[in-house]
C-alpha cells in the first residue's frame, strides 16, 4: 500500500488548527513586520534609495558591522570549539561552574554588558589601563566593538557543538588511532569533519547575533561616524532624526545581506552533511 | 478565614493608596536638565506639600528639545513642558495643544532663568582655544549636538552664526565660517548631555560647545582640574521657556498645581536653585549675589540677530535649509 503524503498527512488529526495557528503566529510576529520594513522603504524612489545606502557613513557603518561581526565570529568559532572540546572532553575541579559561565553572554541583559565591558576597558579601567600603557586603546574604538562582539557570541559556537561532540564516540577515535593515525590526523579528518556543521551553525548564529548587536556594543564603541559606528547605530540616529525612510533603507540592505550569509552558511552546511563520516 | 484574608487585602490597597501620591505630574524637559529637576522638584513637593497638604509627585523625561517636542506632539500625556527653546513650544502649540499666547501667561517670556553658549577644553587649555575663530582653524575637534534633534544644538549654531555676522557683516561670510565650523565636528550626538558624554567620558574632540550650566557642571562632576571654561567673546543669550500643556492639564484636572509647579520657578527658592545649578537667575538680588560664578560674556539675542526663533528655525533648521545644505552627513 502505498503511503501517499495526502494519506500521510490526514491520519494525524488537528492539522488544519496546527496549520492555521503556525501561519497566522509566524505572521505577525515575523512576516509582517518585515514586510512593513519593505513597505516603508519603497516610499523612497530607487535614485533616493541608491543614494542613501551608498552614501559614505551607510557604506562605512555596514562595513564595521559585518567585517568586525564576521571577525568576531571566526574568533568565537576557534575559541569556542577549544573551549567546548575541554568542556567535553576533560574533567577537572570546577568544570561544571565553567559550563555555567559560557550562559552568561545569553542571561546578561545587553545594556549591563555593554556598561560592564566599556568600563573595564575605559582608559582607567582594569584591563583598560594596562592595555593603554602598552599603547592599546579599546574602548571607545573599533577594537571595543571586536570585543563586544567576541563576547556575546560565544555562547553560540559552544553550545551548538556540545551536543554532537557529546555524541561523539571516543570508540571511532580509538579506532583510527589503532589503524595508525597519529593524533594530527584523528582531528583534521576524523573528529572535524563530524563537528564542522555544528561548527558552522555556531559560526552563523554568532555572526548573525553580532551583526544586530546594539545595546553592548554602542557603550563601548566611539559611535564616530565612518570610524566607529556600527549599523544598527546609524539606523536609530536616522530615526531620531525623522527620517524614517532612511532608516529603513539601511534595515533592508542588512536584512537582505543578512539573509544571503545565512543562506551561504546553510549551503555550506548541507555540503558538509554530505561529506560527514558518521552523520 | 475568607473574611480575614478580605479584610487584610482591604487594608493592603487603602495603605497603598495612602502611599501613592495625590497628584502626579509628567515633566518633558530638555537633556541636561536632569540635576536641575531633582533639586527642583524636591523643593517644590515640600513647598506644595507645606501650603496645601497634598503630595505631589513630578516624573521626569530628558532628551534633546527637538525630539521631547515631537513626543508631546505625537500625543505624549505630558502636564509641563520645560523645553530648551520657544520655537520647540510653538511647534506644539501649532498642534493645538497649548495655547497660542502660552509665553505671556508666565512672567519674562515664560523663562524664569537664562543661559549661554561657552567653551568647555581640557585642562591646559593644549590647543589655545579663546575665541570662536579657533574653532574653525583645520585640525581643531569641535563638539556640538545634532541641530534636528537637540535645542542646544541650535543655540551653539546661532551663537556662531552670530558671532561670525558681527565680525564679517556678511551673511556669506557667517554662511562659510559655520561650514567650516561643521568640518571640524566629528560626531553628532542627539542632545547636549550626549554631547557631554562623548566629550568628557568618551575622549572625542578638543573643544565642547556647550550650555553654561552644562560646563559648570561638568567642572563640577569630573573635577576642576580636568576641563576649563572659556568665555568666547561674544554669545547668544538663551531663554528657555516652560508652558503647561493645556489639552493634558484640563482633562486632567491637573492645572492648579501644574501651573503652581512653573511659578515656583519665580518664587526666592527657585530662583536660587536655577543660580546653584548654574542657570541665570532673572531675580535681581539673586542674580547680582551669584555674579561672580557666572562666565563673563557679551550676549545678543535671537530677536535681535535673527528676527526670532519661527523665523531662525525656517531658514536654517528647517527640511532643506542652511544647516541641511552646509553639512552632508
């Protein structure tokens, strides 16, 4: 007999009610905002539209957002792959307080963050001020908003890789050791290639939480134009300024830039899938 | 048992009420303001509570004039508005919300104190800042907050203007030392007390433009032997002016004490807040008392120079007026 999707769906009951709930939920809270966002924007002729998003403070401020976010994020992704391989793989004295420490760049309120990273790193501040006599100044510069964005990204690569390094059997290491790899090749072509959509996962929430970072990042960056204002910035400061559709222009562009990273990321995922040893 | 716990919750909500004050007042003022208020307001709830034996409890809202203005236009339940400039108050008089003659209902304009434009520098004085020409020299930092969102924005723009008319006595002229007053600005922030903050805790820039009141207090947070005042030459005599909102006040039945609140302004008590937060008390007595703490400056009015604030505002302010066409940003 075969099992058709009609004959597949209707066995379940409350489809319609499931269906209905789903759409109108993801409509409201997502579909029609962003459709408003689109809406707004085509209040601008195409030349105005140009104009606004290739002018140099929006060029400028896009580019700090996405090169420091996908900076951040390729940081976040070594770092935090050693840190969730120590998480996992060893025991030691404290293990689970540090498992509890990596939360708290989620459970922290952006703004707290934001106050506690720019004093510390103010010019009198505890890291701030040994750094400064080493000539490195972090606040209030584009290094603060590399910080601030290292930081709240790395709860993302750590716990997206938890789990499937977790899963990892420690027998298929054993097995390949015993079948004459050295540890070089165990990682790079046995443990890896398992982690690597989990890795990319990470990678593409952190630099997605990053790129929309604004309340722990403006307390620590100089908010300068063209030197250190982030994009999302820029956006409120067109909207205190009224200029509604300017700064809807700016949320399109990042949207829609946004979206093509993630869709890249996601490619790059299913490739690896595919490639994967043991999923 | 029921009847225990209702009588318990009974005498909960009326100690409640008891707590909660008789009135309440909303107070949308402009950004530096905030010290000024907890002072004031103080002062002011003993005084009412002293007279009439009621509480009365005052909210405040800070942020650039221009932006507060918009808020109360876009129908912010607001009781007074104490805002940095006339023109923002006639913008939501336009609306219907306060009366048209709103300026003559209280004494001086409706301006119980004044102020002025000054420099605030680092101590030192490192890059020899005495006068509005070294603002314009190339490689000087200038801090000043965005004209479309803050009030004090505008005076700092009107005072160079001013300045640049008198010197020159060319429109042209003024026209281009402002252009070249803006080169030198590197960041706008909406309101004078982001202003401040990028200047003092932020580092940016050599020179900040800025309220007298704002630079005392500046001296008076971070310490006199950090930032030094500077008296330019010549600077505009800022008179910002409070207004009770009449369509909130009515309806609520607030008028009585909110028109108390802007006259206690007027009162001894006010007038000496106003001079020991660094405002220009318009007192006589208190004025001549407090001389000394103030900058020594010539001032001219916006009346004067420019033909008042409507006419200020539409030239240069304005969508597409001078400041849009000197600084593209």
């Amino acid at each position: 007999m075969v099992n058709t999707a009609a004959e597949r769906r209707s066995t379940l009951p409350g489809f319609g009610l499931t269906m209905g709930l789903t759409l109108t939920w993801l409509s409201v809270i997502i579909l029609i905002p962003l459709a408003g966002l689109f809406l707004k924007t085509f209040e601008l002729s195409f030349d105005q539209f140009w104009a606004i998003i290739t002018s140099r403070r929006t060029l400028n401020a896009l580019r700090i957002s996405f090169s420091l976010a996908f900076a951040a994020a390729i940081v976040n992704l070594v770092m935090g792959t050693i840190i969730v391989w120590a998480l996992v793989r060893y025991h030691f004295p404290g293990r689970r307080l540090f498992d509890a420490v990596v939360d708290i760049p989620f459970a922290l309120p952006t703004a707290v963050a934001g106050v506690a990273l720019s004093s510390l790193f103010a010019q009198q501040g505890w890291l701030g001020a040994p750094l400064a006599a080493l000539g490195v100044k972090v606040a209030f510069t584009p290094v603060g908003i590399f910080v601030a964005m290292i930081f709240i990204g790395i709860p993302f690569v750590v716990r997206t890789v938890q789990p499937v390094l977790i899963d990892l059997d420690v027998e298929i290491e054993e097995a390949a050791a015993s079948l004459g790899a050295n540890r070089w090749h165990i990682v790079v072509r046995v443990i890896l290639p398992s982690l690597i959509p989990a890795l990319l996962t990470g990678f593409a929430l952190a630099f997605a939480r990053a790129v929309g970072e604004y309340g722990s990042v403006i307390f620590i960056a100089g908010n300068l134009p063209n030197v250190s204002e982030i994009a999302p910035l820029l956006i409120v400061i067109r909207l205190s300024e009224f200029r509604y559709a300017d700064a809807t222009a700016i949320a399109v562009v990042m949207l829609v830039a946004s979206f093509l990273i993630i869709f890249i990321v996601n490619r790059l995922q299913r490739w690896a899938q595919t490639r994967a040893p043991m999923h | 048992m029921v009847r225990r716990l209702l009588s318990i919750a009974v005498a909960l909500l009326w100690a409640s009420s008891a707590l909660a004050a008789d009135v309440t007042l909303l107070n949308v003022s402009y950004d530096p303001t905030r010290e000024l208020y907890v002072d004031f307001n103080k002062a002011f709830s003993i005084a009412y509570q002293k007279e009439t034996g009621k509480s009365v409890e005052i909210k405040q809202s800070h942020g650039g004039s221009g932006s507060q203005a918009r808020a109360v236009i876009d129908g912010l339940q607001v009781d007074v508005v104490t805002l940095a400039l006339a023109y923002d108050i006639d913008a939501i008089a336009a609306k219907g919300l306060i009366a048209a003659d709103w300026q003559k209902r209280l004494p001086l304009n409706a301006s119980p104190y004044t102020s002025t434009i000054v420099f605030l520098v680092r101590k030192g004085n490192p890059r020899g800042i005495r006068d509005w020409d070294d603002l314009v020299k190339p490689g000087v930092s200038v801090i000043t907050p965005n004209p479309k969102t803050s009030g004090d924005a505008r005076w700092n723009y009107l005072a160079a203007w001013g300045y640049a008319l008198k010197k020159y006595d060319s429109a042209d002229k003024a026209r281009q030392f402002v252009s070249e007053l803006y080169k030198n600005v590197p960041v706008l922030d909406t309101g004078a007390r982001g202003s401040t903050v990028s200047f003092v805790e932020r580092g940016v820039g050599d020179v900040l433009l800025a309220w007298e009141n704002e630079a005392f207090l500046a001296q008076r947070e971070f310490g006199k032997d950090r930032f030094e005042i500077v008296s330019p030459s010549l600077s505009i005599l800022a008179e910002p002016p409070l207004a009770v909102v009449d369509a909130v006040a009515d309806r609520k039945g607030a008028r009585a004490v909110a028109e108390a609140y802007l006259r206690y302004w007027y009162s001894r008590e006010g007038q000496e807040i106003a001079a020991r937060n660094s405002y220009r008390p318009r007192d006589p007595e208190i004025a001549r008392e407090y001389a000394n703490s103030f900058a020594k400056v010539e001032l001219f009015t916006i009346d004067e120079v420019f033909g008042g604030w409507a006419k200020a505002q539409k030239e240069h302010f304005g969508e597409g007026g001078v400041f849009d066409q000197i600084y593209k940003n």
